[in-house]
C-alpha cells in the first residue's frame, strides 16, 4: 500500500512539473511576441475579419537613436492616418485639427501586444501549442485560455524564427473564432523604414495641456461587475452622447475596457448583437435605456444592463 502512494505521489509531481514547464514555455512565446513588435524595425500589413467584414491596414515601426515611432494607416478609410512617436499618438485627419493623446501604444492594434505581462498574467493561462506553415512560414501556437470562462480566449501563431505575430484569434466560450487579426505581409529589416524617419522629424502639433474628463454626474448606480473588473476613475469625456447621457462608467480589467451607458428610454425592444468579439446589448426597463459595450458574451452584458439602479 505504500508503494502505491509512493507511486502515485511520485506521478503527482511529474504531473504538475509538466504543466509548470509547459507555462512556462508558452509565457517564454508570450515575451518574444512583445518583443518582436516593440524591437524590430518592420513594414507589415494586417486585415482584421469579423464575420464578412475585413478591414485592412498598414503598419509600420522603427527605434533609432533612443526614439520609437509608428504608423497605422487604416487602409478602407480615406482622411486619417494614426501615428505614435514615444508616448504621442497623433491622429492625423485630413479635414479637422490633429487629435493628441498620451500613450506608450496605439489603441487601434492589438492591446495583447502591449500589456504587461503580469496584467495578462493575472486573466490567463498561457500554453505553447504545435507548430504549422501560415503564409509560407513556420508558425507556433500560443493559446491564452482566461481563467474565468465568461471571458474569451486568445490563440496566437507567431513566426519561429521572429517571434512576429502572423495571425491572432478571439474565441467564444464556445472556441468560435469571434474575430481574427491576420498579417498578410511582413518586412522585417535592419534600419528604420524610410518614410518613417521623415515622420520622426516632422513638425506635430503639441498635446493639449489637460484630457478633457466627463461631464457626466451619475444618478444612478452600477452594482454588479464582471470578476476581474473595475471602475475607471475618470473616463474620457464622449462629446456626442453627452448632451443625452444619464449615467455612464467605464470598466476595464487591465486588458480589455466595457462601457454602459444610461439614457432616456427610446421605446425599443430590447436587443442585442455583436461585432466580431465586441457585444453591443441594449435593455429598455424602467424608463431607461441601458447600453452595454465591450468583448464580453451577452449574458455578462445582461447581467452589467440588470445591475444598474
């Protein structure tokens, strides 16, 4: 009988010493991911699929002399180019001033890239899975699976031999693929990109002295949020909605933002839809219109619709 406890201790820990170097190797991915696009000097282009709709960029990033900057041009949309230089990003409109804000990133691109890793940590478990060919290159699986399963999971295929991100996927609690980020194009090189030194020398105009904050004083209360959630203190002033908002919060939990809003009610049924992996649930009750916006499932954004009071 002993033996057989010793047998079965002794399978116990080779059990979950496989499972900590399979973390391990698949946080090991995680880091050359992040790497890869805060380092390299690149010009790629991507489209991002949800469901027929494809909309398609180019991207490009470069670190010269101490300095990082990059571009985004969104390809389908003519009048806006996005760009960051260091902690700027400048959203660059053909027929309005320049937009500036602070950031180490660009909103627009896969936030997963950019996170801490202890952020992504905390939500996910991260596991190295098989090799295959994506676009003529040899590509490894990382997949992300969040620790609470009212999130959605992330499956990641990066270049063995650069650990450039080629393909993402966000997946439905059901392992749908809800919307997927695919390169379709990848130059990696030595120097900085061209075009994007005349952009580091450019004359942009300077961030305003202050964010503008929301207006917006709350007569009503969120009372429940999503495990993992938290209120954002001071939210981002919404200048088109402002003049009709009741109450409005914005949730975030480190990695992904959800925002509810309260309005007057405008007699609608209640209804709800979604954009590749954004749920968009509108519930009319009371008098009230509650809009919830942001990646997760419908019953969670059910559930944020029914806690406002």
């Amino acid at each position: 009988m002993m033996r057989f406890s010793g047998v079965c201790s002794a399978i116990v820990l080779v059990v979950f010493s496989t499972l900590a170097q399979a973390e391990q190797a698949g946080w090991a991915l995680f880091d050359k991911v992040q790497s890869a696009v805060k380092q390299y000097n690149f010009d790629t282009s991507f489209v991002v699929l949800k469901g027929t709709n494809v909309d398609t960029y180019r991207w490009l990033h470069g670190r010269a002399d101490g300095q990082e900057i990059e571009h985004l041009i969104p390809l389908d949309t003519s009048g806006v180019d996005i760009l960051r230089r260091d902690a700027l990003v400048y959203y660059l409109l053909t027929d309005r001033p320049a937009f500036v804000t602070r950031s180490h990133s660009i909103p627009e691109l896969p936030a997963l890239f950019f996170e801490p890793k202890e952020n992504i940590q905390r939500l996910y478990n991260a596991v190295a899975g098989s090799s295959s060919v994506m676009s003529g290159r040899s590509a490894q699986l990382l997949r992300l699976t969040a620790k609470d399963a009212s999130r959605y999971n992330y499956w990641l295929w990066l270049d063995d031999e650069t650990g450039f991100p080629l393909r993402i996927d966000i997946l439905s609690e059901q392992q749908n693929a809800l919307e997927r980020w695919l390169v379709t194009h990848m130059q990696i090189s030595a120097e900085m990109p061209e075009n994007l030194r005349s952009l580091m020398e450019a004359e942009l105009p300077a961030p305003g002295d202050s964010v503008p904050r929301s207006a917006v004083t709350s007569s009503h209360q969120l009372t429940w949020l999503p495990q993992g959630y938290t209120q954002v203190e001071e939210p981002a002033n919404i200048p088109q909605l402002e003049s009709s908002l009741l109450s409005y919060w914005l949730l975030s939990d480190g990695l992904h933002q959800v925002s509810v809003f309260v309005q007057q009610a405008q007699r609608l049924p209640t209804q709800a839809y979604r954009d590749g992996a954004t749920t968009i649930y509108v519930q009319n009750a009371n008098q009230l219109e509650v809009t919830v916006i942001g990646p997760v499932s419908i019953e969670t954004a059910r559930q944020l619709a029914a806690g406002v009071h």
